[in-house]
C-alpha cells in the first residue's frame, strides 16, 4: 500500500513500508533497522503475539520498558495486531504497576532486564496477566522477547482497524494516588500527527531524537506515529545523559530535539560541548515548565541556527495544543504560544463565561480535541465537561494577541522537571508516618542549581506532641513509598497549618 488515504496507524506504517523500504526507520545504539527490517521484526511479533500467547484485537497489553528497540518494535505490532498498547510509567513502584495492570485486565506484559524485578513483584499483585515477555530475562517465568521477533511459523495477516478502535490507554497521575487511563483512539493519534507537523515542522528528511520516556505522550502520540507517517528516522536515546545525546546528535546527523528544560540546561552548561557538531540540528522543542531566560539565552548562543520553541498539551487533550515560535522565546518566555489551527480553546470564569483578553480564568478545550473516555471511569469525563467544552482544571490568560500564559493549577499539580506531581498524593503519604499530624504540599519556584527543574515540592509538616522527626527522615519516608521525582525537595516544619474560617489549608501562606 502506497499514497492511500490514512486513517489509522497501520496504514501510516505500511504506506512508508511500500515507499521507502531502505529508508532508515530506527537507531537505537549499535543496532539499526531500515522500514523492511523492522517490517520483519513486527510482522513476526506480531504473529507470535497471536498464534503462542492468544493476543487478539482489542486485548490490552502492558508495556513496561525504558527506551529501546524492544519498546519500538512492541508498539509496532501491537498496533498492526489491532490491540491495545498500555504504556507503564518504569518509574512507579511495584504496587502502582500492578493497579495499572489490573485496572486494563492486561493479558501480557513486555518488559526488559533491568525492570524485571519490580515487574516480577508487580506481578504478584496481578493474577489475571498470562504471559510475560522479557527482553535479556533468562527466568523460566518469562517468554524471551528475542525468539519472537526472530521467526514466526504462522503469518495471522493484517488485522481490520477502524479510525475509532482505541490504540492506547495513558495514565494520568491521580489526585487521589488513583490514576486514570486515558482512552486514545487512532483518530487522535493522527488529530496530533496534523498538529505536530505545524507545530514542530517535521519533514520526511528529519532524524528526531527521543530521549523523552518513551511510555510519555510525546513519544507515544508525536515522534513515533509521526515519523511513520513522514518515513523519516527516530534515535533512540536509552538515557538521557548529556555526553551521550551530544555524540547521538553528531554522529546520526540529528535534526529535532524534543526534551524537557532540565535536559537543556544540562546540556549548554556541559563541559566540552564545543567539541561537538551539532551543524545538524535545526530544531529544539521544550515542554514540561518554563524554560529559564538564561537557559534560552545559552541555547541561542551555543546553537545560532537552531530554532526554539516552547510547546503544550495535556494527556486528556490528545497531547499538542500550543505552540511558542522561536523568535518568541526570548521576548515571551513564560508563554506557551499560541493555539494551533485546529484547537478549540477559551478561558472561562467560576460561571463558565469566556473572559476577555488579559483575564485569569479556566482554560478549556473544545470536544473534538479531548481524549473519548477514561478507562473503567465512566462519567469521571463528564464531570470536567460544560457542554462541548472541557475544563482543563488548569488557570491561565490569553493576552490581546492571542498568546497563552499558565498561570496556576486549581488541581493542585507540581510539574518537576517535566513530571506531574499531584499535592494530595504527597500528602497522603507523609500522614501515614506515624509521627506526622498534619501535612500540606505544594510547589515552589526552583531556584540556583535547580532552577532547570521549574517547580520543586515542598513539604509543611505538623508533627504528633513530642514527636521528633528531621528533614532527612521524611524525605525517606517518601522515597520509601513514591516515585523518586515525587519526593519533596523542602521540608519546612510547623506548629500549625494555616486555615481560613471554612477549615481548608490555606496553600498560599505556605510557598
């Protein structure tokens, strides 16, 4: 198939498979795959995944790997298999994994070596999962991961996938410590291919580097499904390592560059980063938290050619939304752009009436650019919905010429180094150690060394009579229980939390 109308992510695979079949696809250390080599890698996953484990259209699969080909060539034949990919955040505890696995009914999870033992321990808490597959495991628990993309004996075909056939459920961070899956359909997927050919100007020429996690939406929904759609190549970084993503860039001839502010800042203050070519790039995409004016200013001048810009999405809002152009980077660094040709989006006020330029209010989203429906949640959508419009939950304004400034999060979330971190999942965990009355999270501007990171956690605490704790035992107390970008940074330790009349925590007296 070749130049058919596309409609789903099987046809952007296989229409680039019939174009440009020698065309590098995908790098990923010291292994690199043309479209028809990987076409045989997934054609074989994919039969393998049907005839010896019974995965069939619809089936929900876990994917809990760090960057790598295995990552990629799953994503492939999943989608080719007609299932549905559940990417697992690799950095959340056992107990949070398994939640994930049994809130989809997961019938297989891939995985890789280095995950293997929190996975192993995850799997303990899900039952109803029948097959694993492990990449570099020798457990005899474990299907090996290399066999199945080496040969098959059965071709099961190409699978019917309709536009409205769900190719991903994302989970959110949940307000609760419940996360939620958001329901992607492959409609929305190529909804935010459109979207990130305008935003990021790719082109069929482009080799983009992904080094952002490959279970995060822009991975998921943009550089993957994109660079198929354009048969361009993706690198795959396996971490995010300043030196090594440097000698990524010069030695493949890296043209786009998507990472969070954090990496940025890494990146122009590492030593010896005259060393390397970077004649190549051409453009760099941040996302996450705003991007410190010293950090843009070290970028415009270690890389004169290359274009900035500053992007936004939600996961609930099919990932890209806004776009900050590149000559706007320096002038308006704590905007987030404009919105892109086909999003709706206002700022309404309490009583749901748009507001006029310059006005702090809700940002929302039109229907037709918000995810379907979250898994096993139904309703929850809904409630977030006036009408055709989705509240975001997030404050902002848009100024006379149509610019986007965030301005706060009604949901209380923290975004560390670009990661969402909900206040009241913190909070629950620090009042369940004993010695620990009272407690109330919330963000701080990162300054000095962390200024990179956007937003830091900090901790109130309000300890039992007599109790005795220091700074060092809660941050262990919460490394013991969260994800580690979830632990505080600050610690501060009162006598009482402030209230109004009403009872509630009164937040802003605590920043």
């Amino acid at each position: 198939m070749s130049g058919l109308p596309l409609h789903t992510l099987p046809d952007l695979w296989l229409n680039n498979l019939g174009r440009f079949p020698r065309k590098t696809a995908v790098i990923c250390e010291d292994r690199r795959l043309s479209y028809a080599e990987a076409e045989s890698a997934i054609c074989h996953l994919r039969n393998n995944l049907s005839t010896r484990l019974g995965v069939s259209q619809g089936d929900r699969v876990a994917i809990v790997m760090p960057n790598c080909l295995e990552f990629y060539l799953a994503y492939w034949a999943l989608v080719r298999l007609g299932a549905t990919i559940v990417p697992v955040n690799v950095r959340l505890r056992p107990s949070d994994i398994a939640f994930v696995l049994n809130d989809v009914d997961a019938k297989v999870v891939l995985t890789q070596r280095e995950l293997w033992a929190g996975v192993r321990e995850a799997l303990a808490e899900a039952p109803a999962v029948e097959h694993v597959i492990a990449a570099g495991v020798e457990d005899d628990a474990v299907e090996a991961f290399e066999p199945l993309v080496a040969a098959s004996d059965e071709d099961v075909g190409e699978a019917v996938v309709k536009s409205d056939d769900l190719a991903l459920i994302a989970y959110t961070s949940g307000t609760t410590g419940r996360p939620k899956g958001a329901q992607i359909t492959h409609d929305n997927v190529l909804f935010n291919i459109r979207m990130c050919l305008v935003c990021h100007s790719w082109r069929h020429e482009d080799v983009h580097l992904l080094v952002v996690p490959m279970f995060h939406c822009t991975a998921l929904y943009s550089m993957l499904p994109a660079s198929a759609y354009l048969g361009s190549t993706i690198v795959i970084a396996p971490r995010p390592q300043v030196k090594e993503l440097a000698g990524l860039i010069q030695e493949h001839r890296v043209t786009t560059f998507i990472s969070v502010p954090t990496l940025f800042h890494m990146l122009v203050t590492m030593k010896g980063l005259q060393d390397y070519d970077f004649s190549s790039l051409k453009a760099i995409s941040y996302a996450g938290s705003m991007m410190p004016t010293e950090t843009i200013q070290r970028l415009r001048e270690a890389f004169p050619h290359v274009e900035l810009r500053n992007f936004f999405g939600m996961t609930e809002t099919i990932s890209v939304t806004h776009i900050l152009p590149s000559e706007d980077c320096v002038t308006r660094p704590d905007s987030v752009g404009k919105a892109l040709p086909d999003v709706g989006v206002k700022i309404v006020d309490e009583q749901g009436k748009e507001v006029p330029p310059g006005t702090v209010g809700e940002l929302c989203f039109h229907r037709a650019n918000v995810i379907r429906d979250y898994w096993n949640r139904p309703g929850v959508l809904e409630q977030s919905m006036v009408g055709d419009w989705f509240r975001s939950g997030d404050l902002g304004l848009v100024d006379e010429e149509g610019y986007l400034y965030l301005r706060g999060r009604e949901k209380d979330m923290i975004i560390v180094g670009g990661e969402n971190v909900f206040a009241l999942e913190v909070e629950n965990t620090l009042i369940e150690h004993p010695a620990i009355k009272e407690a109330a999270v919330v963000g701080v501007p990162a300054t000095g060394v962390r200024a990179s990171l956007g937003e830091l956690i900090k901790a109130v605490v309000v300890l039992e009579p007599g109790a005795e704790l220091k700074e060092l035992d809660v941050k262990r107390h919460c490394a013991e229980r969260l994800a580690t970008y979830k632990v505080p940074h600050l610690v501060e330790f009162r006598e009482a939390l402030p209230r109004n009349p009403g009872g509630k925590v009164v937040k802003r007296e605590l920043k």
